[in-house]
C-alpha cells in the first residue's frame, strides 16, 4: 500500500507546507497533499493524502465542518488578529463569567464573516495577506459560515478558553477579534489546535516524529 491518508498531529511553527515536504523526504513519494491549511502557531488535525489517488480525493475533506480549542487573551489586540501581529494592551476592565457566555452567544448561528486581511485569500488574484504586509487594507466580501456551538472552557483574565464547532471557511482568528470586540477588552488569538475535521478525531493522528522511512505505511489509512 503506497496511498492513502496520514492524519498528522501538527506541531507548533510547522507550516502545513513544511509538514507536507518532510512527509516527501520520509516517504519518497513526491505526490503529497494537504486538506485544509492551518496557520504555523496553529496546532492539531491535518490531514494528508500521499499518492495520486489519495491526493485526487483530498477535496472531500475541505468542506467538511471543523472543531477547534482556541485561547483568546483579552484585554489587547492584534493587527494579524493572533499572536504573530502587533499587539496592542489596553486597560479594559475584565468581564464576568455571566457576560462572556451572552456574548458568546451573539456568536452561535449562520452568519456573515470578513476574512482578517493577513490571510490567504484571494481578492483579485492577490493573496490578503501579502496586501497587508505593505500596510494595504482593501474590502472584502464576507464568508457564509455557521458556528453550530461555542464552548467557554477556562477563563482566567486575560485568558478564555473555547472550543468552537464551526462550518469550513470559518477564521478562528477574526471571530477571536470579534469576540473583544464585543465584550469591549479587545481580544487575539493566542493558541489554537484543530480537534476535529467532520467526524475524525485528533486522537486518531499521529505524530510527525512517530513517522520514519520504515514505518510511515502502517500508518496509511
């Protein structure tokens, strides 16, 4: 068997791009994918199809719904919307528990996202991001995206804890913004780890330094 899926465990500071070259050198196989970007301070579920076949079918993968567990520091904000951007403080004074939940709320629903401008899409067939590094701003249309549920896991001013449940296309790093925004402390993301991709589980992948050129085919799936 030399096609399939590995489910990868992403480190932090790991590209998906980076995960994917050293899967060709630990593999050999030149054909490699990825479903699905996840930023390089981001962690958790990637999905990876190695082989023609695998890779003709990575598409199914894209549009399948997400869960994510997000810490958001409050009380500050970011350019970039996370932890890589210019990060302003501010004085804000913390929120109860009771607040952060109905706000929270707001959140929950289909509804209109504006992709942040460091990001990778496309708006004239320039990437936002690269926009962004030369000080540009443009407008953007807004994504159709449905958050199906909002956790609030920890909280310890500055930190909250969530886990999100969303549709794909949705920006965890602009609803983190929008979050401060609404609670009125400003808010970046500071950690983030995709645990689930449709039904499959981070517990199902593996780690990149579990993989070598003798073993990686045991865990082809």
């Amino acid at each position: 068997m030399n096609s399939g899926f590995l489910y990868i465990n992403k480190p932090a500071d790991w590209t998906s791009h980076d995960v994917v070259a050293h899967l060709r050198r630990v593999t050999g196989v030149k054909k490699i994918g990825h479903a699905g970007t996840l930023d390089p301070f981001a962690t958790g579920l990637l999905i990876v199809g190695v082989g023609r076949e695998a890779t003709r079918e990575l598409d199914k993968f894209l549009k399948q719904d997400k869960e994510y567990v997000a810490a958001l520091h409050l009380g500050a904000a970011s350019d970039t919307y996370d932890l890589t951007g210019k990060i302003e403080q501010n004085d804000a004074t913390p929120p109860a528990v009771r607040d952060i939940k109905e706000a929270l709320k707001k959140f929950t629903g289909p509804q209109d996202q504006i992709p942040p401008m460091f990001s990778a899409k496309k708006v004239q067939g320039k990437k936002l991001y690269e926009l962004a590094r030369k000080g540009e701003e443009i407008a953007r249309q807004p994504n159709k995206i449905i958050i199906h549920k909002i956790k609030l896991l920890n909280y310890d001013w500055p930190i909250m804890k969530i886990r999100v449940s969303c549709s794909s296309g949705t920006y965890i790093r602009s609803l983190a913004h929008n979050i401060g925004q609404t609670l009125g402390t400003g808010a970046y993301l500071e950690k983030l780890e995709r645990t689930k991709i449709g039904r499959l589980k981070i517990k199902s992948a593996v780690n990149l330094d579990e993989i070598n050129q003798n073993n990686w085919q045991e865990y082809l799936k």
